[in-house]
C-alpha cells in the first residue's frame, strides 16, 4: 500500500509521466513501478495517455496519470453563517456543480442532519463520473471515527457524521473539523508553510494547527480549538457555550455582521467595529505563536469582513505582543482561495483517504 500511494503522490503533483520517470522519480525498480501501474490502471484509479512526444531515437515512452477525468469528489463545507454547502469536484480541484442548502435559524440535531444528509445525495446524484469519496468540514470537535462528538452551533453532541453518510451514499467518507479541512486545503494546494495555524471564521471560530506539514489534532481531537477561549478583560457577549466573551461571540461572521450594522445604523466607523474585533484576535494568537514560533497565520473567511482593516489590525496586535527579534517573517494573511477553502479541504481529505496523496 505505502508503495502505490507513492505512485499516486507522484503522479498527482507531477502529473502525466512515463514507467521508467515514475521509477527514478520514486525510486522503485521499473519492474515495480510498472506493475503498480497496471494495478492501479486494473484498479480504474490510472490511465494511459498514449506516447509522450519523440525527443530522439528509441521507442517513446507511454504516459499514465491518475485519471482525472474519470473520477470526482463530493465536498461538504457546513460551517457556513447562512448556509450548508456543497460541490462536486474533479481531483484538480475544479468545482464542477454546486449546491447548498440553507440553514434554519433554530434547527434541532436532527433537522441538520436531514438537511446535510439531502444536500449530500443530490450532490452524489449531479456526479457524473465515479465519486473517489466524500469530504466533509464541519464545525465541532470530529474523532478519527469521523463522530462530530461537540458542535454548539449545529447542536449536534455525538453525531456519527462519517457512518450517516456512508450508509446514505455508500462511498468512502471522511469528515474532519472545518479548520482542519481548511488548513489540509493550504497545505496541499495552496502552498501553505509547513509551520501554519490556520484560522477559520464563519458562524463559528476554529483554529488548525500544522507542524512540519503535519496536522496536529490533539490527544482528545481538539487541537486549535480557540473559538471559545475568552479573550479581553472578561465579560462580554454571551456564547453558544454558555460563557462570555469567548472569541467566536466576537469575530464570528454573525456577530462581526451584527456589530457592522449597529455601527452604521448609530453613524459610527465601521473601521473601529473591525479593528476592535481584529485586535481581540491578534491577542489570542499571540501566545500561539509565540510558543510555537510559527512563520504563518492564515485567517480564512468572507473578504468583506476580513480584508483591511480587520487583518492589519490583528497582524499589529500579534506582532506587538512576541518577541520581534525571533518572529520578524511571521505573516498573517487571508488564502487565495478563502470562500471555497473548506470544500477544497473535503478534496484533499478523500486524496489523502483514498490515494495517500497529500
């Protein structure tokens, strides 16, 4: 298994090359490279693309590539503010159908797991290729037995998530922590460094933590968890979880939307609503960061709220709090692809599942 995993590494980041490029390139024998090829073409996971150009004399060589045509992902991203979330992807990544389905201001567990379950078989239903596997980020705290064991803000409290949908679907399924999915999503396509924590802000707050490219979730799958770590000096609004001033009541894309329109409906500068919030968030990162000394922060969530004002301000909070001297390239920054990062997430989780590819 390790070796044709290595095959299907190579292959995804490398792309189309011939058996003898995939022997030196992973080191195996040709012998070995070219009967894990046909395994994993006999597997409908590989296939051939015909002779690579001639460059000279002798036979060229046949292409093979994982094909990428011929087989999609389902992506579920349910830590949205209005919404559940979905596509079906290609393994570039390309998003070929999307789907969502709002979400109800008091559902109960059961009412969001019918909804996520709907969204999830109309998405197997627009695919039209072989589904690899499903990925899903949601919020909460997930064990590695894909069980959402805490999720405040869905009410949901041990919910077997990754057995709901695998009964449902019938395909391999993987769920992780929303965060969790971003930051494997940074990592993997967007160039991420291997020392990272990464920030998700939607209707709730999560953090991810990745340590020489490595995702670190904890002895009790709970690593980066700092939505409701209260941060300031005490008080503040009540949080899902039941006490105050937790960061989530703060920077939350909910409340952070409340706190803008109070502003602009009492005349004020929706500049301080923001950098009030970002400043709360730089405090808490700093001691992180400081710990860990880490070189990257990611802050993942809608640009409007994001962007500017509220980045500069938690980078200057963070920064002013670490010792300079030894943390001078940390970078706080928002992802490339900040809105669709989570359901690029669920791809790289069902990469990694389904092909060790990561």
């Amino acid at each position: 298994m390790h070796n044709l995993a290595l095959v299907q590494r190579e292959l995804f980041h490398a792309g189309p090359m011939s058996r003898a490029d995939l022997a030196r390139a992973t080191g195996l024998t040709r012998v070995t490279a070219s009967g894990l090829v046909g395994e994993l073409i006999a597997r409908e996971v590989v296939v051939e693309q015909g002779p690579r150009a001639r460059s000279g004399p002798g036979k060229p060589g046949v292409l093979v590539d994982l094909d990428r045509d011929g087989l999609q992902v389902i992506s579920l991203d349910l830590s949205g503010a209005e919404a559940y979330r979905g596509a079906v992807m290609d393994l570039t990544g390309t998003i070929l159908a999307r789907l969502e389905e709002p979400r109800r201001g008091r559902e109960t567990s059961d009412q969001a797991q019918a909804t996520v379950l709907a969204l999830a078989r109309n998405l197997l239903a627009l695919a039209d290729r072989r589904v690899l596997g499903v990925g899903v980020g949601t919020p909460g705290v997930v064990s590695d037995q894909g069980v959402v064991l805490t999720a405040p803000n869905i009410g949901w409290d041990g919910v077997p998530l990754r057995d709901l949908l695998h009964r449902e679907l019938s395909v391999p399924v993987v769920v992780r922590n929303d965060a969790n999915a971003a930051a494997l999503a940074e990592q993997t396509l967007g160039g991420g460094d291997p020392d990272m924590f990464l920030v998700r802000v939607g209707r709730g707050v999560g953090g991810a933590l990745m340590i020489r490219g490595e995702l670190v979730v904890g002895r009790y799958n709970a690593a980066g968890e700092i939505g409701h770590v209260p941060v300031g000096e005490g008080g503040g609004p009540e949080c899902v979880c039941g006490k105050r001033g937790c960061l989530e009541s703060w920077i939350s894309v909910p409340r952070l939307g409340e706190l803008v329109q109070e502003a602009e409906r009492a005349g004020r500068p929706i500049e301080d609503v923001l950098s009030g919030a970002g400043t709360k968030l730089g405090i808490l990162l700093a001691p992180i960061v400081g710990a860990l000394n880490l070189s990257d922060v990611v802050v993942a969530g809608p640009r409007s709220l994001l962007e500017g004002t509220f980045l500069d301000a938690a980078q200057e909070a963070l920064r002013s709090r670490i010792l300079g001297r030894f943390h001078t390239q940390v970078r706080m920054r928002l992802p490339a692809d900040s809105d669709d990062i989570v359901l690029r997430g669920g791809l790289v989780m069902v990469l990694e599942s389904e092909l060790g590819v990561s």
